[in-house]
C-alpha cells in the first residue's frame, strides 16, 4: 500500500512539473503587449511635424483633422494635398 501511494504522488508531481513547465514555456513564447495611452504623440513625414493622435484599437482605418483638402493629378496618378493645425506652434502645415 505505500508503494501506491509513493508511486501516485510521484506521478502527480511529475505532472505538476509538466504542466508547470508547459506554461512557463508558452508564456515565454506569447508576445509582450504594448501599453498604450487614450492618446500617444504621432509624427507625420516628411514635415517631422509631432500631433497628439486618439487610439481606437477598434479601428480599422484611421483618420487626421485636415483641412483645405484638394485632390491633384501627378503622374497620371490622383492626389490629395491638406493642412494640419500644429498646436505646439499654432501654425497650419
């Protein structure tokens, strides 16, 4: 009777140990999530111009407070030139 007993808790330590080392192995291999504020800093090129951009993880496109917006021709090819208000310098771009 205690060599049943030696051998079920062995077994079940050895399958503590196992599951125990699967976690550990699968949580080392999950990517480490970046945390993000309600608002991050984004820089828009080539004017290295520095908004302050909402996150909506949600989203599938994004979109930028624009104006004077006008579509243009270059290269056979359709354009769109816009404005953008730095706050930093309260000057359009």
């Amino acid at each position: 009777m205690q060599d049943s007993k030696s051998t079920a808790y062995r077994i079940l330590v050895s399958l503590a140990i196992t599951v125990l080392a699967t976690a550990l192995a699968e949580a080392s291999s999950m990517p480490t999530k970046i945390v993000i504020g309600r608002s991050e800093k984004i820089r828009l090129l080539p004017e290295n111009l520095v908004l302050e951009a909402r996150v909506d993880t949600g989203a599938t496109t994004s979109s930028i407070d624009a104006h004077d917006i006008e579509t243009f021709k270059r290269e056979g090819k359709t354009w769109m030139r816009f404005r953008v208000r730095d706050k930093t310098n309260n000057t359009d771009k």
